[in-house]
C-alpha cells in the first residue's frame, strides 16, 4: 500500500508567487515517488506559466487523499526549478535533463535529504477512479489505528476479501459513505484495500451416512443457553469438573475461508453443532469430528446464536440485513424467510428466542456507523421486537422501543436535515419471564436528539401482544453517534453522551428466598438489580468498571443461582488496560472478588488488547471468559484464581483444510457441552484482531 508520508497531507495555503521567467520547456506534467520511512507515494507536480511570465504549480499526491494542492513559493530559471511548502517545510530543487524528460534533484523533508526524477508525462493520470485517492481521501481518516469510530485498521482491511469489502460499500454498514461513490469507484477501493479471493482448495468433509433427522437432545440452545440467559451449564450437561480443566486441548479446529471474523458462537443439540460462520454460512457440523451435514448460504453473513425448535426439527437465526430465517435441521432446506424492517441499516446482532410457538426476534441497528457522513440525513431507526409464528415466519405483533416515529429536527452544518428521536436498538437476546409471561431486553443509546425515556434502559414487554408494561431507563440523555468521533462531527448530538448501552440480555434469576431478580449490566461499568415485579425498581446498584463506548459490561454475564460473573471490557488504545473479571452477590450487589486482566502477549500486534467485551460462561466451580488478546481462561468461581489459560493466536490445523488462525475473541462467548468446550476466535470489527477459527476442546484432546 502506497501511503504519502503526513507531513504532505496537510492544506496549503496559496501564497504569492515569487519567480523567474518559466522556460516552456519546464511547463507540464511531472510524476514520480518518494519514499520516508518505508513509506512509498505517487507525486504529480504540475507547472505551468501565466501571462505575466510568473510561474504557477500545484501538487497531486493521491496516496494522502489530496489534488492540485497549491504551492506557496516557486522559483525558475531556464534549465530549473524548485519550490518551497513553509507549512509543512518541505523543499525540492531540481534541474531538467538535456533531453527535457527527466526532471532530477533533490527533496527535502523532516530532515531528511532525498534523491528524486520526475519522469516527463503527457497525460496526466486522472485519480477519481484510483482506488487509493478514493481511500485517503474519503475513508482514511476513519481507519487509523486505534480510531474512536471503531472501525478496521488499515492491517485489517489488507486481509478481507475484495467482494466482502464491495458489499459493506454497497448494502452493509458503510452503505451511507458508498452511497457518494459510483459503482466502479467503489470497486476500485475494495480491490485497493483487500485481497482477491483465492481458488478454493479446501474441502468441507462430510459426515458419513449423511444427514438424517436428529432428537432434541439440548445441551447448549440460543445465545444463553436458558430462558432466563444465565449462560451456566450444569454439571450434567457441561460434563466438565474444574479438575479437567486443566487438562483441555484442542480437539479439532474448523476454517471459515476468506473470513477476517469467526463469526458467532455454536448451537449443541445432541452430537450436533449449529453455527453462523464467518464465511457468511451457517453450518450444521458433528460436534466430535467437526464434519460437515450441510451448510446454508443466506442473503446476508449471520452472527446471532442458532435457536433451536423444541422437537429439533427447526434452526432459528438472523441476518445482518434484518431477514429471521428457519431451516430444516436435518438438512438445511429453507422453510421460510422474513423480512423485519427495510431500514437500510437494520440488523438482526442477538439470536431469535423461542418460546410457545412464537419466534421472538430483537432488532437492531448501525446507522450509529452511516452518521459518519455529514450528508447522510442521521438518524431514523428505532429498535423493536417482532414476534412470528414460528411454523410459518408470519408477524404477529411488532412493538418499538421508541413509540414516536422520527420526525425533522434540524439542518447540520453541511445542510442535510437531521431526524429524531432514533435509536434504541436491541442488541440482546430476549429474556423471557414464564411466571409472569413476560420479555425483557435492554436497549442502546439515542442517536440523535430528542433523547426518549427508553434508550439505555430495561423494557418488559407482554409475551402475548408486545405491549409494554414497563420501562427502567438507567441512562438518561445519552444521545451518541459514530459521527461524535469523526472528523467532520456535523451530525454529532449536542451535548453528546456517553454510548451506554444495555447490550447484554438481563438475567433472570429467583433467590433462595423466592426473591426474584434481573441482574443487568450495563456499558457505562455499572451493574444492577432490578426487581421485575416491581416495574423495575433499582434494589442495588454496583460500579464495576470504567465504562465507556466501548467500556464496561458490553456482551453479558454470567449466573448461578447467588452469583454473577461480568466480564469488563474498558477498551482503551493501550492494549494493556482494561479487562478483567468480576464476581458479585446477586441478592445485594456486593463484590465478590476481582481479578484484574494479565498483560496481554500480543502487545505489538495491531488489534491486541486486554479487554474483555465477550460474555461468561460458567459451570458448576469455573467462569470461563475470553479476551481481545486471543485467549481463552477459566477462573476458580470461589476466589477468580486463574487455572486455565490458552493462547488461541496461532495457526490450526483444520478439518476442513481452510488455512486458518485466531484472533481476537469478542461477542460469541465459550459454549460447553457434554465434555467440549467450543471458542470462536477471530473479530476484525471495533478494535480487534482478525482470526477465522472454531475451536473445539476435550479432556486431552480426545
């Protein structure tokens, strides 16, 4: 990748000319590259006399983002030439070849002097097709490492493929930003950032005897493995004490090819394996060998959890468009498909729940991303919950988070109007409440203003009609978009807020005593108790982290019937703060024990960090958590004392024989079941490092 060094990259203000008489010979267009610290970059000077003889010349330097970039003091005489740039101080100072071809001397910049020839060139390139113009000038500012916007860094992007860069430009998340750019010139950027794809020599092993009808066997359903999403796996189906824990090895790995992100976390049923992966595949795999029974290509990637029918007949999932899919388990035969919402930044992140017939499905959103672009007209989503009939996918009722469509606002200073109230997205899988017949989910942050009573909040919702019976906001005014961190901030929220998040599910869990709680974390670093009969009301309230837009708790806990276990996150650009895991008392909030993050080891890696955004998982005696870092650990449930930990940034081989490795472990947390431990690792998105693995673990390997 050809980058031009910064100190070329910065405006330039017109200044008088100071110059000699500029011989014809010199006028023209010139091209050549210089090199600064590595760094390679296309140079185009242009020269070119006025009619009072006095020179002109301007800079093209496409690899930065800039064209016909005027230069302040230019001087010339018959056989030569330089200029001067005072702010940043960069010099040349050349002389032209006998032959007039060739334009040579010498470039001066950060102390540095460098030998440069410019090549005479009769047609100047035009770079509004050049993919690397269209990148540092449209799209660079957003990628740097450690970016607030949260998105992929520059070594990332290297690694994905060039059509899946293509579709997040033309129906994915930077659709708001592609939407500016022609067709073609949104090819040209993806096949100047990613790869193209190989030809696939790898080969999916199929199971033997095919795919026949399985039983409902449930050992890991949905995203928390219950109703009430405690993510605790009891010790008849764990099948794992904390004395094997120490003796885990990895098993088999399987590959999603071309992927930079594994995708989202396996579905146990039985000896069977469902998975949403990277690839933009769902996968029906053997939970022993890894063999593949089938694999299902929907219209957009998946990252929910599958959600399992009751008889073990039917797979549930989203997609990254907003479409709830079912699928024949048996041999992953479409059985219907709906659309939920057209919005073209709506997303289904949290897996279906299903309960009673109904498939109830949480809607979110990342039109937080499309407020990037000053133009874009921000925001007009609003989270919401369908509910379907889970035989024929029909929508029965829909409620929104926010009640009041959005409406104009204000024009921003680039003079596209702005909408509200917007936001709320659902980023959890629902919480259902079978005593009461209820639903519960927490909801996001306001886009863009006015804020609403129910963003950041906890809503409980009936079962039968989706009416809402009550709302406890946790945050109010806290109105945020992706546009609050970019560098043209016009549709940033005034008085911005802080992006708290309830992104994990609300647990549900009665105590010794019949006492009933939600026990829910919050992006902001604090943790609840909320009595849901009660509307809600707070009965504790603990700070266990420092909270922040990525901070705090972002994708869950996990409970027993006295404890909760929350992962924190509290990413920051130092890869070694944050993480962490803590352990508190459900019944009154009190601290347990905290065990802070160990220094990562990949320190150095672009993507590595200590956080801990992925959710727990817990079995009688250990917590399981992962990390940004790559790894994998167990924690004594009794004191938080690390007793297992393993590395999963490196090359596997697979049974699938896709070239594969680890990464980064965020939102798809550890599943066990039945003796196996299974870990997705790899996530390009936010801060992260990229990886496309699926790891299952036994006792020893066996």
């Amino acid at each position: 990748m050809w980058r031009l060094p910064t100190v070329l990259l910065l405006s330039f203000l017109c200044m008088p000319v100071r110059a000699a008489v500029t011989a014809d010979a010199m006028n023209g267009a010139w091209q050549g590259k210089i090199q600064i610290d590595g760094e390679v970059s296309r140079i185009v000077l242009h020269i070119g006399g006025q009619a009072n003889g006095s020179a002109v010349a301007t800079l093209d330097t496409p690899d930065r983002g800039k064209l016909a970039i005027p230069i302040s003091l230019v001087e010339s005489g018959e056989r030569s030439f330089s200029f001067e740039l005072t702010d940043p101080k960069v010099s040349f100072k050349g002389s032209l070849s006998a032959d007039n071809a060739e334009l040579s001397g010498d470039w001066k910049q950060d102390g540095q002097d460098l030998p440069i020839t410019l090549v005479r060139i009769t047609n100047p390139p035009e770079f509004v097709q050049d993919g690397s113009y269209l990148y540092h000038s449209r799209c660079v500012s957003c990628h740097t490492p450690f970016n607030a916007v949260r998105a992929p860094w520059p070594d990332t992007l290297t690694t994905m493929l060039q059509p899946a860069i293509l579709t997040a430009l033309e129906t994915g998340k930077m659709n708001a930003l592609g939407a500016e750019m022609s067709h073609e010139q949104r090819v040209a950027v993806a096949n100047y950032l990613g790869r193209a794809p190989a030809q696939q020599t790898a080969y999916a092993k199929p199971c033997a005897g095919g795919s026949g009808p399985i039983s409902h066997s449930p050992l890991w359903n949905g995203w928390g493995v219950d109703l009430s999403n405690s993510r605790f796996q009891p010790a008849e189906l764990a099948g794992l004490s904390k004395a094997q824990i120490s003796r885990l090895q990895v098993k088999w790995a399987f590959g999603y090819s071309g992927a930079t992100s594994a995708g989202g976390p396996p579905t146990v049923i039985g000896d069977r394996l469902f998975v949403g992966g990277g690839d933009a595949r769902v996968y029906s795999l053997d939970k022993n060998s890894g063999c593949v029974y089938w694999s299902f290509l929907p219209m957009a990637s998946v990252r929910t959890a599958i959600t399992v029918s009751d008889d073990g007949s039917t797979a549930y999932f989203g997609d990254q468009q907003a479409r709830a899919y079912a699928i024949s388990t048996a041999t992953g035969a479409l059985l219907w498909k709906a659309e939920l919402d057209r919005h073209p930044f709506a997303m289904i992140s949290a897996a279906p729940r299903l309960y009673g017939g109904r498939l109830y499905v949480p809607v979110s959103s990342a039109e937080e991303l499309g407020a990037v672009n000053p133009k874009y007209p921000c925001c007009s989503f609003r989270g919401h919950v369908s509910a379907l009939d889970a035989k024929t996918g029909k929508v029965l009722w829909t409620t929104y988070t926010i009640t009041t469509p959005p409406q104009p606002t204000r024009t921003n200073v680039a003079g596209t109007g702005m909408l509200g109230p917007s936001g709320a997205a659902v980023w959890n899988s629902p919480t259902i409440d079978t005593k009461r017949h209820v639903l519960y989910i927490g909801t996001g942050d306001n886009y863009s203003d006015p804020a609403s009573a129910t963003s950041d909040a906890v809503i409980a919702m009936d079962l039968k009609d989706g009416k809402i019976l009550w709302v406890k906001q946790l945050t109010a005014e806290d109105r945020f978009n992706i546009g609050c961190y970019s560098p043209d901030t016009a549709n940033c929220p005034k008085d911005f807020g802080g992006d708290f998040d309830v992104g994990a599910p609300p647990i549900l869990r009665v105590l010794q005593n019949g006492t009933r709680l939600l026990v829910v974390g919050q992006k902001s670093g604090v943790a609840y108790g909320l009595d849901p009969d009660d509307k809600g009301r707070i009965v504790w309230q603990s700070r266990v982290g420092k909270g922040g837009p990525l901070g705090g708790v972002e994708f869950g806990g996990a409970a027993t019937d006295a404890r909760v276990y929350f992962p924190l996150s509290d990413w920051t650009p130092d890869p070694k703060a944050g993480g962490g895991v803590v352990a508190l008392e459900i019944a009154t909030g009190k601290s347990l024990w905290s065990t802070a993050a160990p220094q990562p080891a990949c320190v150095g890696k672009p993507g590595c960090s200590a956080a801990q955004p992925a959710p727990a998982t817990a079995i009688p005696g250990v917590v399981f958590s992962g990390s940004l870092d790559g790894h994998i650990r167990a924690y004594d449930e009794l004191d938080g004392t690390i007793v297992w930990d393993f590395d999963t940034v490196r090359k596997f081989p697979t049974v699938n024989g896709v070239e594969s490795h680890g990464g980064s472990i965020n939102y798809a947390g550890p599943v066990i079941a039945r003796g196996m431990l299974f870990v997705t690792s790899g996530n390009s998105v936010n801060a992260g490092m990229p990886g496309n693995v699926l790891l299952a673990f036994s006792e020893d390997g066996k």
